[in-house]
C-alpha cells in the first residue's frame, strides 16, 4: 500500500467546465452573461452523465449559471444527487468587456488586453472581477468543498474560475493559467495525499 494513502485512500475532489455555449469558439468573452447550452452542448452534458454512471454517489456543486446548473443536471440520470448552487463558483465578472470578441478588445485596448492574456495579479476587468479576489475567491470555496479522506465531490464551474483555482490549489504561478485546457464538459481531478494537492 503506498504510504502517502491513508486507510481510506486520498480525497478527490472532481471539477467539470460546464458543456457547450455559444460563445464564437472561446473568442466571446462571456462571464456573467446567463447563456443557455446549444444542442450540441445538451448531447455533451447527457454524454458527461454515462461517464459518471455507476459510481458511487457524492454531493455535487454547481455555479448559479444555467449553463453550469443544466449540466449539473444531467449528472442526476448517473444517480448522483441533485446538485448544490453556490455563489462563490460563478465565472468572472468581464466587466465592460462582457460579450465582446477578444481581437476587438485587443485592438481597442492592447494594453490591458496584454496584461489580461498574461494573467498579471494586479490586473482587473474594467468595472469587473480583479484577478487576485476572484483567485481568493474560487481557491477558498474549492477547499471548504473538498471532502475528506476517502470521501469524492464534483464541481461544475466556468473554465476561467477553474483555471485560477487550478493555479492556487497546486501551487502554480498563475501564468500557468493559459496552458491548463479545459474543454466544454472537460473532466479535471484533484486528489489529496498526506495534505498535498495532485493533478490525478
């Protein structure tokens, strides 16, 4: 048995990007904006639901976004139990950027647009979400969420969000965010060793 696994082996907590939004293939800034999931984003949640199916049942948290909560949703045909809304796993407030494509931001604002893509800790959204709150924000809510050993949840969020959280969680410097890839309905695990945080 390894020795870094307790008796009741590690804790996992699993984090779903919700399935399929129109948002021009990512080029969209689209954060609090509430968009329904298209068809194709329907047959990805229904698809995410036999992945989970026959295991065991463990609570699941959703973001109040009904693209997070239909996906959510669909986890219930698996059995797993309905799933819990929270706040704190909303996506980022884009701010006046909010429903703009990015070539258009980076051209009318290259500046802030640059310190965006480079993931800058000081950096904040025109009247929206600073990056160092919404970090605080998502990394404190993944670890009250986070069961104990032994124990399995599920989250489904906002790829923006989990990517950050990703960053705190591990340990890794947030200019890491742009190289972690989370697709639409996209499975990322995490498990704890001895109080260690692992990509699994």
């Amino acid at each position: 048995m390894d020795a870094h696994v307790g008796l009741l082996g590690p804790s996992r907590l699993t984090l779903l990007r919700h399935a399929e939004v129109d948002n021009q293939q990512g080029r969209r800034f689209m954060g609090r904006s509430d968009l329904p999931l298209t068809p194709r984003g329907v047959a990805q949640a229904e698809a995410l639901a036999g992945r989970f199916s026959g295991l065991p049942s463990c609570p699941v948290y959703a973001s109040p976004l009904q693209r997070a909560r239909s996906t959510a949703r669909a986890l219930e045909a698996s059995g797993m139990p309905e799933a819990e809304v929270l706040e704190d796993l909303r996506e980022l407030d884009f701010g006046l950027w909010e429903g703009r494509l990015a070539e258009e931001v980076e051209r009318d604002e290259p500046g802030p647009y640059a310190r965006w893509r480079a993931v800058d800790p000081g950096f904040a959204f025109p009247r929206g979400d600073a990056l160092d709150a919404t970090a605080r924000r998502i990394a404190s809510v993944l670890g009250r969420l986070w069961p104990a050993e032994g124990g399995h949840a599920i989250v489904v969020a906002h790829g923006g969000v989990l990517r950050l959280g990703l960053c705190e969680l591990l340990g890794l410097p947030w200019s890491a965010c742009p190289s972690l890839r989370l697709d639409f309905t996209g499975i990322t695990r995490l498990e704890r060793h001895a109080g260690r945080s692992v990509l699994a």
